[in-house]
C-alpha cells in the first residue's frame, strides 16, 4: 500500500541538553504529520540530560496524545536512547531524528514516500550538504568504512541517524541482545531492501553539537569490538608475521654464531628483540582482554539502560 494514509507512523528523539530546542522540534513534527494527516506517535527519550530538557519534554508530551516521553536513569548515548525508543514503538513505520532541528521535520514525508513507493524496509536521508565541522565530516567517513567493513554497507548507500524502519526491521533490531547497540548497523544487518533519499540538513538552531571527536573515536571503537573480530584478526596476522621474522633472525644469528668466532657484543640486538616481540605480546593480550570485558558485560548486563520515569500524553 503506497497511500501515507494507510499506515500508521512512530517518531523517536533522543533528546540531550537541548532544552532551547526541543520544544520547537516537537512543534513542527506533530504539525507536518497534521497538515498530511498521518497518525503520529511520538516517542521522546530523555539521556541523562544535565539541562532542564525533561521538564521541558515531559511538559509537552503531556499535552499530546499518544505520545511517550521517557527518562533514562543517566546518559546511555545516543544508540542506547534510540533503542529505549524503538521499543516504546507501536506504529507500521519508524523515523528516528535528532533533537536539535538539524534533521527538518518538513523532510519526514520525503523518507515515508520513499519506502512505501520504493518497498524498502529502510530508508536513510542522504544531506544535499551536511552542516557540521570538518572533524564531524571525518568522523562520519570513518564510521563509513567500518560500516561497509563489518556491515557490509553498499558502496552506493548512504547512511545517517535520520531514517525510517519498516515495522519487522524495527522488531529485530530490539529482540537483538547486545550490550552495545547501534542501531545504524543493526539496521543493515536486519534489512534487505535499502534505500536513500536526499533531504535538506539544517544548522543548528543553538549550543553546538554534543558529538566531540572523542565520542565519535570511542564510537568507531564500539562498533569495532562489538560487532566484529577484525581487529582481532589483523593483530594475529601482525603476529605470525612478527613470528615468521623473528624465524628468520634467528636463523641467520644461529649460521653466522656456528660460522664466525663467537662475540661477547650483541647484547643490543638482544634487548632490542626482546622490547620489540614483549611490546607486540602485550599489545596482543590487551586486546584480547577488550574482547573478554565485552564479551563479560555482554552476558552480565542484558539491560543496557535503566529508565527512571515514563509519562505518557493524555
């Protein structure tokens, strides 16, 4: 059914210290889904805000009906707060968007159109131009290649936290136990039809923005450790190449001590060696040891997030 009006819709906001914002960004979704006549559930998921964003949201969705606003307990990040509101969800179709107006809500219709007329289980907003700092552009290209590294991201997709799951996708990526969710990739792994449509990005109303370049690193290395062995992989290979060299040394010092008179010089070579294959099996046993933690927090805390309140529009 491609009519808009045949289906039912779920928006998620992860909101963050955002309280000179969010106020508007709801305005402006709960009318585009007016003026079209969808029905709207709206899902809002306070992250530990340090601001007065709760108050101002539990406010507001008090006076909206169908809408859910919820509390979580201290900030998850944004991945943890989206997947508290995936399962607050109810309607055929999900869009999850940011709170500080950068994702318009004027561009919402876009997505919907594109999945119903397409059939896609996802669609993800693709930016005529992307209003943020170089480093952000950086740290987007980076998540870029480990996601077509370990998500098998196509080439000619284009992925951002602006997009819409279809109702099966949505349920998987819930039923999924991780302790490390993110949802982005989630979503391609449990998706077959994707797809992307070109929408306006605009600057930030106010504040700046609360992705620094160590939270992007530290999400590069999330994904890296939770949902892939390739680091594991790369480092082993290292290994049996360090292993295979340090062979071959000890070969080639072997013939030249049975070849040439034997000196007492060469304690260099040997400390050097020995700081170079110590320094490599350290590095090899932390990483493993970053393996063994995820995996323990994996099977220890199945609840990534705890929520302190939830209030619900009249």
């Amino acid at each position: 059914m491609t009519d808009p009006r045949a289906h039912s819709y779920s928006v998620v906001i992860p909101v963050y210290n955002s309280e000179q914002v969010v106020e508007t960004t709801i305005d402006d979704v709960v009318g585009v889904f007016a003026a079209h006549g969808l029905p709207l559930q709206l899902v809002l998921v306070n992250d530990g805000s340090r601001d007065h964003s709760w108050e101002v949201v539990s406010a507001k969705v008090r006076k909206i009906p169908g809408a859910v606003a919820v509390n979580l307990l201290k900030n998850y990040g944004q991945h943890h707060a989206n997947l508290a509101g995936l399962r607050e969800t109810t309607g055929d179709y999900v869009v999850t968007m940011d709170d500080d107006g950068q994702n318009p809500a004027d561009q919402v219709p876009l997505l919907i159109d594109a999945a119903l007329a397409g059939g896609h289980d996802v669609v993800f907003g693709r930016y005529e131009q992307k209003q943020a700092p170089p480093y952000r552009r950086i740290g987007s290209g980076l998540i870029g290649l480990v996601n077509r590294r370990i998500f098998n991201q196509p080439a000619d997709l284009t992925v951002s936290n602006f997009r819409i799951l279809r109702r099966d996708v949505v349920d998987r990526i819930c039923a999924s136990q991780t302790a490390h969710p993110y949802v982005t990739g989630q979503a391609l792994l449990y998706s077959s039809h994707r797809g992307n449509v070109t929408v306006r990005h605009a600057a930030r109303a106010s504040g700046s923005s609360n992705y620094g370049a160590r939270r992007i690193l530290r999400l590069v290395l999330t994904i890296l450790f939770s949902y892939s062995s390739w680091p594991l992989r790369a480092l082993a290979a290292m290994g049996f190449g360090v292993a295979a060299l340090s062979f071959v040394l000890g070969g080639i010092y072997l013939v030249k001590g049975l070849v040439d008179d034997t000196q007492v010089e060469g304690w260099t070579t040997i400390v050097v060696l020995l700081a170079i294959f110590n320094g490599f099996t350290i590095g090899m046993l932390s990483m493993l040891g970053e393996y063994v933690v995820r995996t323990l927090n994996a099977v220890s805390a199945p609840d990534t997030y705890h929520v302190r309140e939830r209030v619900h529009g009249e």
